[in-house]
DNA sequence: CCGACTACTTAGTATACCCAGG
DNA sequence: CCTGGGTATACTAAGTAGTCGG
C-alpha cells in the first residue's frame, strides 16, 4: 500500500513554531506544552477504536446573550402600540428578522413558531397575543435592516476592531491540542437561539431553537489536560474523558432531539487520516467491483424476493449512484428517499419511450428536498422485477418492502471488508473524474482551456450525485456582463487586427527597422487580446454550464483529491487554480503524496 | 430483528470578504 | 478611493452507518 503520508507529523512541528511567534503568554505556555507531548510519541498507531490519548481544549464560546431592542422599536398587536417582555421579545425578534423570507408565510411555520413563542409569553402577554395575523413585526424589521446597513457603513477602524476581536475569539477558542497536534476546531461557537429553518416541507419548520446553555453542554477532554472552565457562576452538564470519540463538545438539540458536536477542521489528522481512509476504501472496491456486478446480476434471478430486491437496488446504487436510503421517523421530518426508501409512487415504467426499452422514471426527493429526476434505459432483468415488486402495491408501500439499508449494507460487508452503501458513490465519483480528466484533456490546450476540461471533468461527477444549487440570484445579471465584456474585447480585437494590417502595410513600403519593429508590437497586442478573449469565451461556458449545478461537493467529498494532485503536476496546472485555500489545507496529504502518474 | 441512540460525513445556502475596475 | 460582484467561509441541517439491549 501506500506511505503514511509524513504531513501530519511534519505539520505539528510547524503548529509548535507558529505557537511561540504568538505574544500572548497563553499561546507559549501552549507552545511548550505541545512540544513536550509532541516528545512523549511520535505519531503511534492507536489500538482498535481509540482515537487519541491526549486531548485539551478551552471549551466552546456561547451566543452572545440577547440585547433588548432601545425603547423606540415598537412591537404593535391589533393595531396598539405593546411593550413585551424581554423573553417574548426576543423570539419576536427572531421573526421579524425572518420577516422578508418566504418561510414567514408558511402556514407550518407561523403555527410552529407561534406555538412555541407563546411558551415563552408572560400570562397577560399569552391572553392578549391570540393571533398571529394581528402581530406587527414591521417596525422591529425596519430596524434591523438599518442596524445592518450600519454595519456596511462603519469605518475602517471599527471593521478592523471587529476583525480582530473576532481574531482574539479564534485564537483562543479555535484551537484544541490533540496529541501532539495543535489542531483547528470546526465548529466552535455553539449555535445561537433563533427559529429552525429545515429544508424542503419541514413539519417542524418555525419551532424555536432554544438558547444552549452550559448546563446543557458535555466536555470531552483527557484527564491529564485542563479542563476547561465553566462561565462564571455556571456549571457543564458532564465533564467526560472518552477517547473512543473524536469530538470535544456535545449538546443535546431541543428541535429533533439530535446530538450537536463540536469537532476538528477538515485539516486536522484525525480528519485527513479518516478521508484518506475513506478513498483507499473506493480504490479496494475498484478491484472487485467485476466481480460485485456479475454477483448482483445473477441474483436479478434468484427464487428468494429479498435478494432480487437486494440486487435491483444495489444496482441502481451502483449505476445511479443513488444513496442508501435509511428509514425515517414519519412526521419528524421532510419526506424524503434514498434507494433503499423509495415508494411504488417514485418510479414510472415505460415499456417503451422515446425510441429506448425498457425505460425508469424516477422523480423523488432525496437529500435536503433536492429532486432527482430521470430517465433511464435499464436492463430487461430489473424492469421486469420492478413490475414484479410494484405488483398489488399501493402508490405510498415500499417498493423494496423486503430490503433496508441494515440488510444491504450487511450484504455488501460480506462481499468485500469495510464495503457499505456510500463506498459506491465515492468509487464511482472518483473513477469518472479520472476518466473524464483522460478523456476531456487536450495535450495542446493553454492552461485555462485544461482548467475548463477540468470542471467539466468535475461537472460530469456533480450531475451523477445530483449535486444541484438554486441559480444564483445574479445570473442573469452576471452571464450579461461577461458576454456585454465579451463584445468590447472582440472589438477590441478587431481594433488591434486593422492596426496590425496598416502597419505591416506601412512596414511594406518602408522597409526600415522601425515599421518592422512597430509590425512585431501589433502582432504581439493582437495574440494577447485574442488570448484574453478566449479566456473570457471560456469563463462564459463554463459558468453557463454550472448554473444549477454545485461542483463543490463532489469536489470536498467524493473526489480522491490524489486524481486531481496527479492531473495538475502532469499537466504543469499550479494545484492553486484547482483548489483554493481551505480545500488545499484538507487535502494536504494528497498534496503531499500523490506523483503524477498516480491512479485512483 | 428492531428501535433507540450515538458518532460521524455530506449538503445547500447565507453572509463575509476581497479585489478588480471605474 | 469606492463599489459591486464573485469567491470563500460560516453555518447548521440532513444524511449514513454503527452499536447495544431486549
């Protein structure tokens, strides 16, 4: 197999000296600490299941508490002028922030919230707000809206001010220490209190988020560290030593009654070691993915449902690269499928459509409420078990009613170690990309031409996901721009190419060294401009390619960043045009690893 | 096998920020 | 020097998948 990749040993040394440039006697003190454990070992392997031996962190920062509004900011109800109190106030302001959004005339949403900020009214407050249709948030939304156009207004000083204060916060709480690793946090400002916005038909949508507090949060940190301090007069919920997890905060959330954490940045080992884990996971599937084809094909014919079942949708994971599907607790949440999920109501059969056999349709929400719509010619074997599963089923039964993500997902372990579900969106993600680079890549392309193959590279892997965005607001707008760009630069061309033709005529009749010269400088103006043309054309497809299309996610998780490594130092691309700095930060192990002739 | 619980990855959108061009 | 538009980052919701006890 591969090296341990040395950028994680090599990176704590680093951290130790960029800890004691800092001025602060805290960050030395830190400094000296880390050095000292960075002596005890020297990145060991851990036994099954343990996930550090030293872990010390400053605890999380909490929401800065709830300022009342100044007693001009009026809340009115049925018309009068009402002074609330501060709780009541506060989750109206939580509305009135939300005042311009589509959610606010939700009708789940304004039940949910209204249910939930009568919770927190005092009695008369309860007696007399009976109706939110009476409630007058406008004001109190006026007035936001100019506290945050102040915010755009204020001085360079005061924004410097901010800055650093925001810096000091980072600093202090953005770091942990794990192992001999001084490691950023992702997360660590706990969430603050306000209204729940789920995605898609989100039955809880509106219901207030309430505000955590430290007897709400659980320390994870090692019995040797300092532990960190509660806030004055305040206590944590559990202080706990388990280094069998990776995160250092905990929560218990009050919406769905889900666990929150607070964990380590993408950039850190525990992070990087575990992704890096994850693309070799793909790479062992690529070896056996024949045999795993041939194997689901052949249960297409099996006497027992539950395997044909199995098969079907395995293949459909497979080819479509359609997630697992877990069950979901019925009106907790959006109704939404993966494969495993899906209803007889998710897919149409057509015999025959448009010139093609044997055809599905598939139109379902999957993830965050992003439909997944298409059509897709399949093979005659799984058409004909389709109609076999959907008979005498009603349009909401299961149309997997045999077969869930546990059952699969213990099949595919058996097949190959450390197999499940996901292992095939990864594979197949990553196998496109590097086939789509081989493909779309043209030896004799310029590097913005090779940048363009690359995103179409890229964007052939975000159509297989699905990975979709809503058309950003200014696109319209933008495309006009560019193409308005576009037009003055061919001009411009034009412009350059008659004054190229004048002087090669002039340098004709001339014939001195000075009409030569003044030929050569046009020719040269007349290949830049056509080079920055070319540059804009490309900007302008790729951009009108990717408008509801998001690159970034296949980009961060499904794409072996290796394949993209090796692309670049292949084609002489600086991996900075490929990856910015928070991705070059994650993926710095495969930066540091991957050769160019690296296959995925 | 099931449901509850836990830990971790993956996801789209809102907002902050920065820099090119007027 | 300022502005606006485009990118980077922050945020947190919504998935996957494992374990455990009955």
């Amino acid at each position: 197999g591969d090296p341990v990749p040395a950028v994680w040993s090599r990176n704590a040394l680093v951290m130790v000296e960029e800890a004691e440039r800092g001025r602060s006697m805290e960050s030395v003190a830190w400094a000296q600490d880390t050095r000292s454990w960075g002596r005890k070992w020297e990145e060991e392997r851990y036994p099954e299941g343990i996930k550090w031996k030293f872990l010390e962190h400053k605890g999380p920062v909490f929401a800065p508490p709830y300022e009342p509004l100044p007693e001009n900011v009026k809340f009115y109800y049925d018309g009068k002028v009402m002074k609330l109190s501060t709780k009541a106030e506060e989750v109206a302001t939580f509305f009135a922030k939300m005042l311009d959004h589509e959610y606010t005339t939700k009708e789940i949403f304004r039940k949910n919230f209204f249910k939930d900020w009568r919770k927190e009214m005092t009695s008369e407050e309860k007696s007399t707000i009976t109706n939110l249709s009476k409630c007058d948030f406008t004001h109190m939304s006026q007035y936001f809206k100019a506290q945050s156009e102040a915010r755009k207004q204020m001085s360079k000083e005061e924004k410097q001010k901010i800055k650093e204060e925001n810096e000091r916060l980072l600093k202090e709480y953005g770091y942990c220490v794990m192992d001999n690793h001084k490691e950023r946090i992702a997360n660590f400002k706990i969430e603050p209190p306000g209204l729940f916005r789920g995605r898609g038909n989100h039955p809880k949508m509106g219901m207030l988020k309430r505000r955590i507090m430290p007897e709400d949060i659980i320390i994870n940190c090692s019995k040797d560290s300092k532990i960190p301090p509660p806030p004055p007069g305040h206590k944590w919920k559990e202080v706990r030593h388990d280094n069998k997890v990776t995160w250092l905060v905990s929560w218990t959330e009050n919406i769905q009654g889900s666990i929150k954490y607070i964990m380590l940045n993408p950039s850190s080992r525990i992070k990087g070691e575990k992704d890096w884990q994850k693309y070799e996971t793909a790479r062992r599937l690529k070896k056996c993915v024949d045999k795993i084809r041939n194997q689901y094909r052949e249960d297409w014919k099996s006497k027992e449902m539950k395997v044909r079942q199995r098969a079907v949708a395995l293949y459909f994971i497979d080819k479509l690269a359609l997630r697992a599907g877990n069950e979901k607790e019925e009106g907790e949440t959006a109704d939404t499928v993966g494969c495993c999920s899906l209803r007889v109501e998710h897919i149409k059969l057509h015999p025959e459509l448009d010139g093609q056999e044997y055809v599905v349709e598939f139109d379902f929400l999957g993830k965050d409420s992003i439909r997944y719509y298409n059509k897709v010619p399949v093979e005659k074997r799984v058409f004909k078990n389709l109609q076999l599963f959907m008979e005498n089923k009603q349009p909401e039964d299961d149309l997997f009613d045999r077969l869930n993500t546990s059952i699969l997902n213990k099949h595919l372990q058996d097949l190959m170690e450390g197999l499940t579900a996901k292992v095939f969106r990864t594979y197949n993600a990553s196998i496109t990309l590097q086939q789509q680079l081989k493909e779309l890549t043209n030896p004799d392309d310029n590097i913005p031409a090779k940048i363009l193959s690359y995103n179409r590279a890229n964007r052939a892997v975000a159509i297989l996901c699905n990975h979709q965005r809503a058309p950003p607001k200014t696109f319209e707008k933008s495309m006009m721009n560019l193409q308005s760009k576009i037009d003055a630069k061919k001009e411009q061309l034009a412009d350059a190419r008659r004054e190229l033709k004048s002087a090669k005529a002039d340098a004709k009749v001339r014939r001195d060294e000075k009409s030569k010269k003044t030929v050569e400088s046009k020719k040269k103006a007349v290949q830049r401009i056509e080079e920055q043309l070319m540059k804009l054309e490309v900007q302008a497809t790729d951009r009108e390619e990717n408008k509801q299309i998001a690159l970034g996610t296949s980009k961060l998780n499904y794409l072996d960043p290796r394949i993209s490594v090796a692309w670049c130092k292949k084609w002489g691309i600086p991996i900075e045009k490929i990856y910015n700095k928070t991705q070059r930060e994650k993926f710095a192990w495969a930066i540091d690893m991957a050769e160019e002739d690296y296959e995925f």
